[in-house]
C-alpha cells in the first residue's frame, strides 16, 4: 500500500441545496464539505486525497475506485461522496455509485428531489438501460446512482454477470467512477465489488480502526486480486 493521507476533522456547514437543470433540487448534509465548506480544512484534505487518486490512479488510465473500511462508522461514505464530488470540481466526468444494498447511505448525503431507483434495481432488471438507474447531473460532471433499496440478495447480485456488465459501462461512460462499499467485518460485498472494479482506497479512523484490521482487509483485497493504491485516515 501507498502512504496514509489523513483528512482533518472541522466545523460542520449548514445544509444546503443544489438546483438541477429542471428545478429539481438535490439536498447536501453537512459533511459534504466539498459543496459547502469549501474553503474549509475538511475540505482541503479532501483535494489532498484527489491529488493523490488523480496520480496514482486516473492519471495512469485507472477509471473505478471502490472505497472500503474494516468496519462501520469511519467515515467510508463520506470519503467516497466528497471524493466524487472534488473530482468533478476539476472537471472529471464522474460517477459516484451506492455499493451497500444493505444499509444504502449516500441518500442521506446527496438526497434526490424524490426516492430514486439506483443499483438494486439495476442488478434485478437485466434487460433495463444502465443509464435509466443513474441520476445525471446532480452537480455538474456529476452523476449518482443511489443504491434504490436495501436488498435481500446483495452477495448474489454482486457476483453476478450483470453487476460486471455495469462496470464495463462505467468505464465506458465516465472518466471516475466511485463506488462507496459496506463495511468488510459485516459482508463480503466490499471484496466483491473491490475485485470487480480492480483497485481499492482503504478508510480508516484515528483512535478506532485497528492495524490488523486494515492488514487483513489489504491481505483479502489482495487475493481478489484488486489493488490498494493506499489509505485514508479520518480523525476523530
């Protein structure tokens, strides 16, 4: 694995809204920094990150990135919905995806105007557009696709040929594609989407993930043959 880079703690910003192109309006929690704070050090840490994604990864022609943490609750969404977001602010054309069919976060993140179909409903339609399950230009060179609903299957729907088929599409359709992941003590959902999309960042916090925990998370990865190109460390 490549350095640990550490995003800082900070203030949180008031919510805010961005108005889509029809009058729609998507909502932003405080923690996306990258919309509201961006001035701010969480945000800065954040373009750090993106620094170091667009040399070690897009640069050399590397388009998916799944985000993954050892456990619950240090921060794996909110790295992943800020990365998408800083990406996109330079101008990549950028798709964030929803990975946990089991407990879906990123709508608490970015809230579509109304309840949007996203990943389930993808890996259950085989004959649907890819596109008709994707929320386009929620910011600009932004697109989402939310999760859509918990799932009683995801392991099953993950390791289908369907879920490999949206991934070539991404690679085909966008410059990033970000793929937020449950957490790897819980499932193995994080190892199967890592092992589609080829390359892992790993997200840890300051004072609550373990070393061995991260060890055996990169060791797994490993063997899926999907590629750690480094991790983060959220403080506390």
């Amino acid at each position: 694995m490549s350095e640990t880079l550490t995003l800082q703690s900070g203030r949180p910003a008031a919510a805010g809204a961005q108005e889509r192109s029809d009058g729609a309006a998507y909502g932003f929690a405080p923690d996306m920094v990258t919309v509201l704070s961006p001035i701010g050090p969480r945000a800065d840490a954040i373009r750090a990150l993106r620094t170091h994604v667009m040399a070690q990864h897009i640069n050399l022609g590397r388009r998916a990135l799944a985000i993954c943490a050892p456990s619950a609750n240090v921060g794996c969404s909110f790295v992943a919905a800020n990365l998408a977001v800083s990406l996109s602010q330079i101008g990549v054309k950028t798709l964030l995806i929803d990975g946990d069919l089991r407990r879906p976060a990123l709508d608490l993140l970015i809230r579509p105007p109304q309840p949007s179909p996203g990943l389930a409903q993808c890996l259950q339609s085989p004959d649907e557009p890819f596109g008709a399950n994707i929320d386009t230009a929620v910011l600009p060179q932004l697109s989402v696709m939310y999760a859509g609903h918990a799932a009683a299957n995801p392991q099953e729907l993950l390791a289908g040929d369907r879920f490999r088929s949206l991934m070539k599409f991404c690679l085909r359709e966008f410059d990033a594609t970000i793929v937020d992941t449950p957490p790897a003590n819980t499932s193995t959902d994080a190892r199967r989407i890592s092992g589609v999309a080829g390359y892992s960042l790993i997200v840890t916090q300051q004072n609550k993930t373990f070393v061995r925990d991260v060890m055996t998370l990169a060791g797994q990865l490993k063997a899926d043959r999907a590629v750690v190109i480094g991790t983060v460390m959220n403080q506390a």
